[in-house]
C-alpha cells in the first residue's frame, strides 16, 4: 500500500514473508541513490522497457498456438507494471515529501494532490491488469526463495482495495480542505514522541544503562549527541544510534559505538559524522557531532527521527536498552540492524 500521512513504517525483506506489507520507510532501500534519482533510473527502465513490450505485444497473433511463449509475452508486462509501480511509488513519496516542506504553497499543495490521485488511480489500473496477468500465470509472482507468492489475485485485490480507501479518504479530505484555502493537519503516530532542543535547552535521554544529551547548535547546522555509559565489570557495550530524515527518504544513518575492556571504536555508514571517546574510572564517554548538510531539506523542516539502541553483553547475556521505551522489539533485518523507523524520536530541533 502507499500512505499520504507520514508512519515510519519498515519496508519488509522480500525473502522473508512473515514479515507485514511493507510501509512508507522508502529511503530504507536507497543505500546508495537519492530519492529523485531513483525516481529517474526507474524512469528510463519504464520508458525503454515498454518499447520492448511494444514489439512483443505486436507478435502475439503469430504466437497463438504456443502458449509457452504467450505467457513470456505476458511474463514481459508483468515487469513493465512492476518497473512502472516502482517509478510511481518513488513518485509518490516525492511527491509526499514535496507535500510536507513548509514552504510550500497552498498552490503547490493542490497540484501535489492532483498529481498523488493520478498515480493512485494508475496504481489501481496497474493492480489489475497484474491479476489478470496472474490468472493466466502462476508463475508470476513467485518468490523462490521465500516459497511463497508475494503478489497472487487475492493479494492484488487487497492492494486494490487499500489503495482505493486511500483515495477516497486523507487524499480527498486533502484535496477539499487545499480548495476551501486551508491545510488539513497531519495525524501520524510518528510524531507522538517528540522533543525539543537547541543550544540552550538540550534535550536529555535516559535508559537504565546510559545517560545522554541531544543539542542543536544551529550556528554550526549540527546536532550533538553526549553519551555517558557507567562500566559493568566484564561487559562490553554496542551503542547503536540511528537517525532519520523528516521524510524517512534516506537511508538511515547508523552510527555504532562500541566499548570493550577500556577502548572504544565506532563505525559510521556514512562515514561523516566527528565522533571522540574518552574513558573515566567509572564510565566512557562518547560526544558525536552529526552535520545536518547531510541532509539538504533540514534546513525547511528543523525536525528529525532518532533512535538508540543500547547492546550491553555480560556473561555471554544480551541486554538492550531502547530509547524511546519500546512495548515490542524489533526484528533484525539485513543492512539495517535492529532499526525499527516507528519506534524512533521526532526531533524538532529549535533556532
């Protein structure tokens, strides 16, 4: 399904099937590309995909005695729609993201509405044609490692019918309100834990194995993070420290601190931000200083998500200690760890 108001929800591994559908995390598999460039290479696929559909759909006359090659004609747009969703699923939270800046006109925001209908309405399209492409392959949609089908009739007319409610709820309650000249409020339980800081009232964080500061220094456009861990004889500790965009359409920067019999190291994916150690008789001490140019858009929004995760081993015993407190633990998934995007922070960092 696609989400207009913002939930921070995990994208699913796809060779794991007991996952829940995927959510509105996109940035979580754009390690390597914006959001507008992922949006441009899967244009290019659609665009010289669908010459190729255009020839193999001329030939389907010639072919009607051999179903084998029918269904690799049809096997060949079932990839064009999927290549097209995924061209109008980064679209969409383009789009949402535009949505969301707070400069953005009541204008702009109408066009946006218009725009974020279309695709709903196409994916809708998309969907169907997809289960009528199904209905004459089973093949289609097989994942063979996972051993189930990830998309089958039934799963499309689940989407048809998440997609239609979409429309005809928040976008057209959006679309009412931007034409009687107001903005409808945003309603995402991503923003019930929020916090507040600046210079002069930093934000503190506490778990039962730590102590830190969150600071934003806006002059230097950096947000710190002072850590304070008190040593635990015969243990070793892994910090993880996760932050988001306001959009959730990066890749999470993930930062690891790591502490054992007196020396720290830390990793960082994105190898940016300025990170120091120092140790004490009764704790160490870490100070992270995160520059916030990593993200263009921060300076329209002053707002991200941030989460921490603290890994203490003692006697071959894990223990983890979340912030923010946390009901359910996360499941670890590949390249992300235990990073659970809707259990994260909102951060408005004030001027």
């Amino acid at each position: 399904p696609l989400y207009f108001h913002l939930q921070n929800l995990p994208l699913a591994p796809t060779w794991k099937p007991d996952f829940p559908p995927s959510g509105d995390a996109i940035g979580e598999c754009l390690e390597n590309h914006t959001l507008e460039e992922a949006l441009v290479l899967t244009s290019r696929m659609v665009q010289e995909w669908s010459q190729g559909t255009r020839i193999l759909n001329s030939l389907r006359s010639d072919f009607l005695d051999a179903p084998e090659r029918i269904r690799d004609i049809g096997l060949a747009n079932a990839l064009h729609l999927q290549f097209h969703s995924a061209q109008n699923v980064f679209e969409f939270y383009l789009l949402r993201k535009r949505y969301r800046n707070p400069n953005t006109s009541l204008l702009e925001k109408r066009e946006i509405i218009a725009r974020l209908q279309a695709i709903l309405q196409q994916e809708i399209a998309h969907s169907r044609q997809m289960k009528d492409l199904c209905q004459h392959d089973s093949r289609l949609g097989f994942h063979s490692e996972a051993e189930v089908h990830l998309y089958s009739p039934r799963r499309l007319d689940w989407r048809i019918q998440q997609l239609q409610t979409l429309l005809d709820g928040p976008l057209a309650d959006a679309a009412h309100a931007l034409q009687n000249g107001t903005t409808p409020p945003e309603t995402s339980p991503s923003l019930q834990h929020t916090i507040h800081c600046n210079a002069s009232h930093p934000s503190p964080i506490h778990t039962p194995s730590l102590e830190a500061v969150l600071t934003y220094l806006p002059e230097a456009n950096e947000l710190t993070l002072s850590l304070k861990v008190p040593f635990q004889p015969d243990a070793s500790d892994e910090v993880r420290l996760f932050f988001l965009d306001n959009d959730a359409s990066t890749f999470p920067w993930r930062i690891t601190l790591f502490h054992s019999h007196g020396s720290c190291t830390a990793n960082d994916n994105y190898h940016a931000a300025t990170i120091s150690f120092d140790t004490s008789h009764d704790a160490w001490t870490a100070i992270v200083r995160l520059p916030l140019l990593l993200w263009p858009d921060f300076h329209d929004t002053n707002a991200c998500f941030f989460h921490l995760r603290h890994h203490r081993i003692a006697q071959g015993t894990r223990h983890v200690y979340p912030w923010p407190p946390e009901n359910t633990p996360p499941r670890e998934r590949l390249n992300l760890g235990d990073f659970q995007p809707d259990h994260a922070a909102f951060i408005v960092c004030d001027k």
